[in-house]
C-alpha cells in the first residue's frame, strides 16, 4: 500500500532526471539525480545518501558519500551482509520498469519482530502481512519454545545475526539502571565478555568503566573502526543513548582485562567466601585461563579438546561425570550463605559438547587459534582485581557460556545488580543439576527455570536480538529492597 504511493514520485523523479539529460545531451551523475529526486519520500523521509565510500552493487562503480542510494534486494550471486544491495539512484531507476526503481525492500526489523523505531519514517516497507507473521512466529516460541525453526535449510545449523547485541544490551542498562548508577565504583563488570565488545561500548560511547572478566584475549578492532567510521553516530533513533560526539581523531580507550575464569575457587575469593591466598588464586586463575583454549564447542585445556567430545558424547542423559563435579547445587538466597553453592564447575573442569537439545547457538567444530594478551588494560594484581570486583556497580553476562551460574552467585554474594544472558545449556558438563520438581535441566527453558531459583527475587524479560535472548536481572532497588529485608541488611 505505502509503495502504491510513492511509486508516483520515483516515476516522476526518474522522468525529470530523463528530461534533464536529453535537454542537456549528458548524463546526470549520482549527486544531480539526488537533488531531482530529494524530495521523492514516504511519509517525509527522503531518500537515502551514502555516508561512506562504497561500491554500486550494478554498475560497481564509486558511491560517493552524499550521493542519493536506493536499495534492491540481494540478487543471485551476489553476496550482502545485510541481505540488501545499494544502487545509485540511475542504476536503480534502469533496473526497474516503466521508469521506476525497483519495489522497496521490506524493513528488516519490522520482518524479523514486528516492530520498527522508526515507525511510519522508516524508508522501507512495513507490510501489515509481514507484521502478523512476525507476531504469529513469537507466539509460537511461547506455546513450544524448544521447537527447532531452520532458516539455513533443514538439516543445517541456524543462522543467527549477532552484529547488535552487546548495544542492545548497552541500551537495556542504560534505560533500566541509568548512567549515573552504572558509573559508581569500579563500573560495570562483564563475565565472559567475549571480545569484549559491551564493555568497550559502555566506556567509549557512555563513559562507564568497564571492566571484562574473560579468560580468552579481548579484540576491539571492530568496535574501533565502527568509531572511527562514526557507524555508531548515523542512526538518530539511538543518539539518546550515546554520551559522547563523533571525534574521528580521538582515541578509544580499552577496559580493564580480568583474564580469569569465573571458577569456584575465584568465585569464592572474589566474594569473600574462601580461605585461600588472594595472591596465589589470581596467579592460578591467570594461568589456568592461558591454558585455556577456545573452540566453537567451548573452552578446554590445552591439549584436551578431544577428551572433552568424548565425554561429551558417553552418555546423552548427562550421566558422563566431569572429574571433581561438586554436590547437586542449591539456590542460595540474597546473600547466599556460600557464594560457591550451585556453581557447578570446578577449577580446570572440561567444556562438553554444547551442540544438544537446547544449547546456544555455536556453529561447531572449527578451532580458533589465539595469541598474545589482546587488547584489553591488563590487571596484573590480585588487589587490583579484587577492587575492580568488588567494587563494580553492576554484574553483566551476555551469552557466558559456563559462567551463568556463577556470574549471577557472583552478583547475589557481593549485593549488586545484574543483568545475564544464558545461552549453552552444557547439560552434559553439568548433570547433577535439577530443577524445583526433581528433573535434570535438559534445555534452554529449564536452564532459565534454573537459573531463575536461584533467588526468588530475580525477574525475566526478552531482549530484542535474534537467537537465545532471555534476561536473568535484578535492578539496584531490587538489591536495596531485599537488603533491606534481610537480616543482615
């Protein structure tokens, strides 16, 4: 219906760039369309003009910055990340028919939840259909959230888009603590950070301190040239959540680096609970995670990943024990009389197979090689990260992997909010694990159920990303409403 609309103006667009060529023998360049066609728009929005330098994906010549672009949908043999194709405008009016550019492309946001920030703005189409099939495929998750959808093709692993989680994740703390919260203290500490991307997100956009807790080497180099690039500026729906301008000439600073594992003996001294010598915890904890060597099914020690698959593959039912797998965990309350209880992992302990019913969505079996210290501000004492532990104003973890549990026993021991991401269930690395009812946690559901016993204070929601996205959180005022309850408060 929007389309019916606009295709007037792109055909009148088109036949005034037609006329002004034949008056003047020549054929106009991108920009000389651009300023015919400015005021071709659907519900004001004018047509889009390029920020970067990039390629025409017809004709393949330059798109100069400032140009009036046009996208077409991803054509046979050509490869899009975005699933899309930009055009100069010329090259998108030959495409088309009858002098006018191609249908516009449906908005990717509004096809995948139903649901557009930019709302009737939104340049690209937002079909009613497309919106009920959106909504029909979200109540279907809810009736049957272990049903398994292919978007690759049956038989092959899906596809899930990542690009955006870690802002979106930013923009979820941001809405719900406040800036000001998240600045208090050490900053933020983020388990299992990954690359370290949110981390680098909340210091450089937001100026929260960050630091990540990550056994594995942080990498900024996307972060860093999305910055200088100003990719994290061009969307104005989102300007609200950045506290800082676009400076192409000013440096990014790194977050601090923790390279531990969330393991029970750091867990217990970074809480308060162990008996061991600070000094000698962090000194183990940094060797052990240099051991350490990632695959796409998981973290193991150097030199097991093939005793990991085969554990992993004994026994589907999760009788395969993990050598020193502590007692069937509990749910400690707020705080836990041992910050330790329910962390089903022990130091050194192997990653299985996170490819079963349930699990994130990791592709599997490639090994990635790593190097070096990364990129991150190391911490090299055992003072140091124990204040930069202790004193964070927030606990974050998207997607931890095996460090769920112990990121939110982490946060209920130390009294801070947080806000964690579940995804891999490793049901098989962790069999002694049983929900309220006495069944073993087999899925992502029963993992959230899990999870969620913990405290009977903790609350859920959805995040609006693809793949695994259900929120574990507790809010500052949910920290001091309890504290204050408690006891001990």
């Amino acid at each position: 219906g929007e389309l019916a609309g606009v295709r007037p103006h792109l055909e009148a667009a088109a036949a005034a760039a037609t006329a002004a060529s034949e008056r003047t023998g020549a054929v106009p360049s991108g920009n000389e369309v651009g300023r015919l066609g400015a005021e071709v728009t659907k519900s004001g929005a004018p047509l889009p003009r390029a920020k970067l330098l990039s390629s025409c994906g017809c004709c393949r010549g330059d798109i100069q910055p400032g140009e009036v672009i046009y996208p077409v949908e991803q054509r046979a043999g050509h490869r899009s990340r975005a699933g899309l194709e930009w055009l100069h405008w010329p090259c998108a009016v030959g495409m088309g028919e009858g002098g006018a550019p191609p249908p516009i492309p449906v908005c990717k946001h509004f096809a995948r939840s139903g649901q557009c920030q930019y709302g009737i703005a939104c340049f690209f189409e937002h079909p009613p259909a497309v919106g009920v099939e959106a909504e029909r495929r979200a109540l279907a998750r809810k009736s049957n959230p272990n049903a398994k959808v292919a978007n690759r093709g049956d038989g092959r692993r899906n596809r899930v888009k990542n690009d955006s989680r870690a802002s979106v994740m930013r923009r979820w703390l941001l809405d719900t603590c406040g800036v000001e919260m998240l600045r208090q203290g050490s900053g933020v500490l983020d388990v299992a950070g990954g690359k370290g991307e949110l981390a680098w997100e909340l210091l450089n956009l937001n100026a929260i301190p960050a630091t990540v807790l990550e056994p594995r080497p942080l990498d900024f180099a996307s972060c860093s040239g999305k910055f200088s690039y100003g990719i994290y500026w061009r969307n104005p729906i989102f300007h609200r959540y950045l506290h800082c301008s676009h400076d192409p000439a000013q440096a990014a600073e790194a977050p601090w680096h923790l390279r531990l594992l969330l393991d029970l003996p750091v867990l217990a001294w970074a809480s308060g609970a162990g008996d061991k010598d600070g000094d000698e915890v962090f000194a183990n904890g940094g060797r052990a995670a240099r051991a350490l060597r990632w695959t796409r099914k998981g973290l193991h020690e150097d030199g097991q990943v093939e005793q990991a698959d085969e554990e992993a593959e004994e026994d589907e039912e999760g009788r395969t024990e993990v050598p020193g797998q502590p007692p069937p965990p509990s749910a400690p309350p707020l705080p836990p009389p041992d910050p330790c209880d329910g962390v089903a992992r022990e130091e050194g302990a192997l990653a299985a197979d996170p490819n079963e019913e349930g699990m994130g969505d990791g592709d599997g079996g490639v090994e990635q090689e790593e190097g070096g210290d990364g990129d991150g501000r190391a911490v090299d004492s055992a003072t140091r990260a124990l204040e930069l532990i202790r004193g964070c104003s927030l606990v974050v973890a998207l997607h931890p992997d095996q460090a769920a549990e112990p990121a939110i026993a982490l946060a209920l021991a130390l009294r801070k909010p947080f806000a964690v991401v579940p995804c891999c269930v490793y049901a098989t690395e962790f069999p002694k694990r049983r929900l309220p009812g006495g069944a073993k946690v087999r899925t992502y559901e029963d993992l959230v159920e899990y999870l969620q016993g913990l405290s009977p204070h903790i609350r859920t929601t959805e995040l609006d990303f693809e793949g695994k996205r259900t929120l574990l959180y507790m809010t500052p005022a949910d920290v001091a409403a309890v504290a204050g309850s408690s006891p001990q408060g």
